[in-house]
C-alpha cells in the first residue's frame, strides 16, 4: 500500500457485493457495471479492477473480456469505463483532480496491452489519462431524456409532430401496449428489424436468454409489446433498468405492420412507465442514420460520450471479422454448389 493510502485489487467473488454497492452509488455506475450483468454477458469471463482506500472502493474499472481474453464491450453492453465514488462536497476542479489521479494508478494495473476497446459513461468526461497511455477515441453520442421535474405532459410536449402522428395512428388503429414475459418474442422481432435494413443481429439467442434470465432475476427489464385488437403483435421494445437510468436496449416490428405505428407506441409508452422511476431514459443513439432519426424524436438531448479504443488491437479484430465472414459465405457458396452438382448427377 502507497504512502496516500491506496491499492488496486481485483475482486474475487465474495467482493462482488461490495463492488455492487459502489456501482450503485457511483454517478458512472450503470446496469451493464454490476457484476451480475458482467456474468451473463461475458459467461463469468471479467475482472473488477478496484482501487482502495482504507478498505474502501473509490474507483473501479470492469474489466469484459471477450473470447480472446481481450479488455472489450460484451454484446448489449453499452456502457462501462471508469467508475467514481461521488465527491460532491468538494469543487469541481479538486474532484477532477483527484479522479485523474485515481484512474492514473488504476491504470497502472490494468493490461493496456490486451485492451481492444470501451465505451464511457456519458458523466466520465477526462480521458485524457487514456491518451497518455496510447489510447485512442472517437466521440459517439446518445439521445437523453431527464425525467427530473418533468410530468408525462411535459414529455408528450417534447414529442416531434412525426413522433405524436405515429402515437395517434396508433391509438386510432386499435393498438395497446401491455407488458411481455416472452424474451423469444422480443428476440425475433429485433431479428426482424435487422434484417429490413440489410443486417444480421449476431448475439446469438441462447447468449440473450442468458442475459435476459439475469435481468429479470434482479427485476431489471421490461418488456412492452403493441399487439392490436386481433391479439397480432405489431412490435416489441426491450429496456433494462436501474432506479437511475432506463435503457432502450432493443426492439423492432412486424415489416408487415411497420405503418401502423406499434414501434413508437411502444417505445413511448415505456418512456411513460419511467417517468417517476427513474432519473433519466438513455435512448442508446446509432450510427445508422433512420434509426438515429426516429430515437431523436422522442426530445431527448443529444449528449456526448467516449469510445476510447486500442487501433492496433482494434485493426486486427476488425480484420479477424472479415475473415470469418468470408468464410462463412465461402462455405454456403460451397455447399450450395455441392447441392446443385447433386442435383444434376440425379
């Protein structure tokens, strides 16, 4: 231990209740921190870097490793990075201070070397000690919404006139909103929602059933679905939740359906449920631009946060990527033509 007192551990199980207690404390301290998220989502692949103070956590870095044994985001993850014991009573320039000087020794312990990449809290704002140490980052962005002072009128006053159309469509339509129990449902849904635009949701549905048992086990998720008068669902959102934050995790319609309106219904009402509940809903932002455009229109406020990453580490993941999806179409376009030579031999 140095002479101010301080030391880094890494937490062995009999501590995660005591790391748990800082995440809930600490302003950066999200549901995707609390070790019981880090064992569904990383199979009990992490570490919980914590630095001590008198026997006490004052900082602390969860570390996800991935199936390489690298520090990097776990699927569904969307926040990790440094997490602080709040300081409030102090000025802001002497908390910054100390929080630089507490993520300089954390970083000492942490292998930088076997770091691909993370993304920070949207209230961690000096990375700079990152950067010192040869790291990179790009600014990503988010869509907030803070409940604090806000009544469900306030909210519906910030809705975009597309966003309060889609709800009155809706409502017209015969559609409601009612809480699900059914993960399968949710997961085909997003399924679906990936593929209208050309993608692949690649987290596979055993991994999210896994996670989701978690969630639900610590009463930590909803699932709201818009069904109309039929009983045919129309869509479904996923969010997962502390008392301080709520998260759009997931989501996506019947392309069948898609005009009707269920989506924003949806989501809109599990803004409502939140209203009281939480401090603020984190709509997750994206970087497809229609998606981006439907979350803004909720009126939350565009807010800033890291992806600080590794670009050596970062290039070669990338590059083990395309391989394996090259790959992956190598072996249809082999099995494909294996079945037509079958065929003709016939």
């Amino acid at each position: 231990m140095s002479a101010d007192s301080l030391s880094v551990a890494i937490l062995g199980p009999e501590k995660y209740n005591e790391w748990d207690q800082f995440v809930c404390k600490s302003e950066q301290g999200d549901v995707f921190c609390y070790s019981w998220w880090l064992d569904a989502a990383t199979k009990s692949n992490f570490k919980l870097y914590a630095l001590l103070s008198n026997g006490g956590i004052v900082a602390g870095f969860p570390a996800a490793l991935d199936t390489n044994n690298k520090i990097n985001e776990p699927p569904l993850t969307r926040t990790l990075g440094v997490l602080y014991i709040p300081q409030l009573h102090l000025p802001e320039d002497k908390r910054s201070e100390i929080e630089r000087k507490w993520l300089m020794q954390l970083l000492e312990y942490i292998p930088l070397r076997d770091f691909v990449q993370i993304c920070t809290h949207h209230n961690f704002n000096d990375w700079l000690p990152f950067r010192w140490k040869g790291l990179k980052q790009t600014t990503r962005y988010t869509y907030l919404l803070n409940y604090h002072s806000k009544t469900v009128s306030d909210l519906k006053t910030n809705l975009s006139r597309g966003k309060k159309s889609n709800i009155n469509r809706a409502v017209r339509n015969g559609l409601r909103v009612e809480e699900s129990d059914d993960p399968e449902l949710l997961y085909n849904f997003t399924e679906l929602s990936y593929k209208r635009q050309g993608l692949k949701f690649k987290f596979p549905y055993p991994d999210f059933k896994l996670l989701d048992e978690a969630a639900r086990n610590k009463g930590s998720r909803l699932i709201l679905k818009a069904a109309d008068i039929k009983g045919r669902t129309h869509a479904a959102v996923y969010i997962v939740f502390t008392d301080k934050s709520a998260y759009y995790l997931l989501g996506g319609s019947d392309p069948d359906c898609r005009k009707m309106g269920g989506h924003t219904l949806a989501l809109w009402e599990a803004v409502k449920f939140f209203c009281g509940k939480a401090d603020y809903f984190n709509f997750g932002g994206s970087d497809i631009k229609p998606v981006e455009e439907h979350i803004k229109g909720f009126g939350g406020t565009m807010t800033p946060y890291f992806n600080i990453y590794n670009d050596r580490l970062m290039h070669y993941t990338e590059i083990r990527y395309h391989l394996r999806e090259m790959l992956f179409h190598l072996k249809r376009v082999a099995m494909a033509f294996r079945f037509k030579y079958l065929a003709n031999r016939k």
